[in-house]
C-alpha cells in the first residue's frame, strides 16, 4: 500500500493539524518597472497538513501563479511561502510536492505503466526513489485510481478521463505530501468530470495527502473542498478562507441538497464581488 496515514474526516483531533504550506504577505509582479504588472498582493493563508483546499476566482486572479509559487516554479517579489517548513526550493528538491496540469501530458510512446514510473527515472533523485519503501506500487496506484488491467495500453487507447487518472498515479508515486492540482478536470464533460471528482475524493481519504486544486467551477470547488481560497482579481488577493460545512464522505448525491446549494449560492455572491 501507499504507507501513509489515512486521512479521518469529521473525527475530531486531540491536537490541531499541522501547517502543510504557510503563505505571508506575499506578492509576484511581473514585467520591468516600466511595464509592471502585480498578479498577486500581499497574499496571506495557511493551508493544514492532509486537508483539501480549492482555489477558485475569476480569471486573472492569481490562481494558477500562487500554485506555481509553492510548487518553486514562479519568481515571488515579495512575501514568504513555507512547505512543512522548509522553502518552496527545497520541498521541491525533496520531492515534497506533485503538479497534476490540465493535461494529462503523457509519453505516447509508453503505456500506462511505464507512465506511471517516469518520474523515478528522472532527475537527480531517481536513484533515491528506486530504493524500496521510498516509492508507492504503481501496480497498487493504478488500482486505486480504477485503472487495473489497463497498464499495457498506450495513451491514445484511453479516454481523457482515463489519462487524467494515469497522471494521477504518477503524481502519486513519489508519495508527495502535497498534490497540487491546476484545472485537472476542466477539459472533461461533465458526467466524467463528476466520476472523477468522487475518485479524486476517495484517493484523497485513502492517502492523507494535502490537496491544492485550482478550479473555475463553482460547484466544483464546493463539492472537493474542505476550504474554499476564493482570489479576488486586479490584483490578486485573498477575499476568502471559507470553510465548506458539508459531511464526508461525499457523493454526487450532496450536490442536491439545501446545504449544498447554500455554500455554492454563498461562493457565487463572492465570486461576483470579486469581478
């Protein structure tokens, strides 16, 4: 199995949770004194270990550039980001964090299982995670995401949404503490979007591990999350940290009820002030 600590929700902790990532005061321009352009502005948050936070925001709020920020891949002018501690650059080096983008980005020439090992091939620390006990069984990975019986296939034999759940697993495979997730669902029909959605929550549960997921969708962002980080834009900045009342486990069937729709009416109001 993955080897980490399954995630209880609704059972209350003798101690509070840890903080997975720590975000003070932070900003990111962009361009030259001249020409400046200010994506984020004195950004504040803490994000708990194992919790499952969405972003969500208009366009142009910040939301994929503060993801890319813990993940060490975008400049910060101003500000401090801390993941379990330690810097974006050394949790990144550490390989404290997985990226799962919009597209599944798989090698063509691969099949499932192969795609699911790339990253112990790769980079300085592969010789490190080939070790026993410092990687999770691609074979268990892919039977987590419903994919058993699939790792011979090439990429262009699957659906977009069986692709999705290949980067997944492959995300998952370095055990990451933390998955950050930018728009993984958003070029997907709704009815697989919402299959996903639940997989995605039960991988969630199964493995403990912190989730960032950056979303356009309302109910989306309702439906996934813990919290809610609504960005508002021009520049962006944190309107709110809301918390999202609504038990676990989830099924789609929540999304019909009086509470559901009064958490997404609520973030639909914030969502047009934030325009």
């Amino acid at each position: 199995m993955l080897g980490t600590a399954k995630l209880m929700p609704n059972v209350p902790l003798t101690e509070p949770a840890a903080t997975a990532v720590s975000i003070r005061n932070l900003s990111v321009r962009f361009g030259d004194r001249n020409n400046e352009f200010t994506a984020l502005s004195d950004v504040s948050v803490d994000i708990p270990e194992g919790a499952f936070v969405t972003m969500l925001g208009p366009s142009g709020c910040g939301k994929s550039t503060l993801l890319r920020c813990v993940a060490d891949l975008v400049h910060i002018s101003e500000g401090s980001i801390s993941v379990f501690g330690r810097s974006p650059q050394e949790a990144r080096q550490s390989r404290d964090f997985a990226f799962v983008f919009q597209d599944a980005t798989l090698l063509p020439w691969r099949n499932v299982l192969d795609n699911v090992r790339l990253p112990l091939e790769v980079g300085k620390h592969a010789q490190k995670h080939t070790m026993p006990g410092n990687y999770a069984d691609p074979h268990e990975l892919l039977a987590m995401v419903g994919l058993k019986g699939r790792e011979n296939s090439l990429p262009h034999e699957l659906s977009g949404g069986m692709r999705q759940r290949v980067a997944i697993a492959r995300a998952l495979i370095t055990r990451p503490r933390i998955l950050l997730m930018d728009e993984p669902f958003g070029a997907l029909d709704e009815i697989t979007r919402d299959r996903l959605n639940e997989e995605l929550l039960r991988v969630w549960q199964e493995t403990g591990t912190t989730i960032l997921f950056v979303t356009h969708s309302i109910p989306e962002a309702a439906f996934l999350g813990q919290n809610v980080l609504m960005l508002q834009a021009h520049p962006g900045r944190v309107k709110e940290f809301m918390k999202v009342d609504l038990p676990f486990p989830r099924s789609l069937a929540v999304r019909d009820t009086v509470e559901f729709i009064g958490v997404t009416a609520h973030l639909r109001r914030l969502l047009e002030e934030c325009l």
